[in-house]
C-alpha cells in the first residue's frame, strides 16, 4: 500500500465533501474507517496503524481549518463508541464513556485518533452534520436527520468503498412553504 496515496485520496475527499457540506466552524464530523478494508482485506481482519495514520493525516488538517469537530467512530468491540475531544464532547453535550480504543478492540483509526488527540475521550453517541464512511463501518447512526449521499469524484481509498453524506434541516410545512 502506498501510504502517500491514501493520504492524498483521504485529503481530496474530504476537500470534495467539506465543499458540499456547508458546515460551520463547531460542527461535527464522524469518520468511520475500516484499515483492513483500505488495504483490501476483510473489514477486522488486518487492521494497520500505519494506514490509519495516512488517513488522520489526510483528513484532520483539512477539518482544523474549518474548525470542524472529528469525530472517530470505534468498531462494534466499542459500541461503535466515538473517539472526539473532550473540548468537543463538553460543548456539545455527550455522554462521555469508558474504554480506551486499541487495534483489536476499536480498530487502528480510532487508536490513532486517541493518540493524536490532545485530550481525547469517548462519547457514546453524536448527531453530525457530515460524514464519511470508508470501507463500509456503519456511520449511519452518528449522522444527524436528515442524512443526504453525497457523491464524490473519489469513490474509494486504498481498495475501501467511500460513502459520504451531510445532513440538512428537516423540512415542515405543506404546499406553500418556501425552503432555503
């Protein structure tokens, strides 16, 4: 696996969906990623630190910036528990649980995401406004109603599928409602 590539992948991706978001500095934005399935392997089986890193690397930089809010989803050994900081779990309110991610139990990406954070905890649940979902972890949950796909020009990283979304308002009203 070229690390260098993936990194790149993981950047241009995430440039391409912040574009289409339209979040707003404090919003969060769940990353949930299969290491095994980005160097085509079975998701679980062959998780690496070394990917994972190209992948933080690739996307964190670029959601700083904005002053986005990462948030690393866990594997199911976690609940699919949320690695964020806890800067970010006191603002928005989550319940803050305990369990540390490792490799084998929470997978490599949330690893790397609690030991690159400054002050990293685990939160049980999220609503974020945007998300990106490579190799096929199931970030659906911790994305805030009313999920929307979005399509990207980069559809995979490494071998891994990439599934995007944001999410919008949710839209009341009848047949003379005007919406933004």
């Amino acid at each position: 696996m070229q690390l260098q590539k993936i990194q790149t992948e993981t950047t241009q991706a995430v440039q391409a969906l912040l574009a289409e978001a339209n979040l707003r500095p404090g919003d969060l934005f769940v990353v949930g990623c299969s290491t095994s399935e980005v160097a085509g392997e079975h998701i679980g089986r062959a998780g690496s630190l070394e990917i994972a890193a190209a992948i933080f690397d690739g996307l964190y930089p670029a959601l700083q910036a904005g002053g986005i809010a990462l948030a690393v989803q866990c594997c199911e050994h976690l609940n699919r528990a949320l690695v964020v900081e806890c800067a970010t779990a006191e603002r928005a309110g989550l319940e803050i649980v305990s369990a540390v991610p490792y490799p084998e139990a929470g997978g490599a990406f949330a690893a790397v995401a609690w030991n690159r954070f400054s002050d990293p905890v685990l939160a049980e649940r999220i609503e974020a406004r945007a998300g990106m979902d490579i190799g096929g972890t199931l970030i659906g949950m911790h994305l805030a109603p009313v999920a929307v796909p979005v399509r990207l020009p980069i559809r995979s990283i490494g071998k891994a599928h990439l599934i995007c979304a944001r999410s919008r308002p949710k839209r009341i009203g009848g047949q003379r409602t005007k919406y933004i």
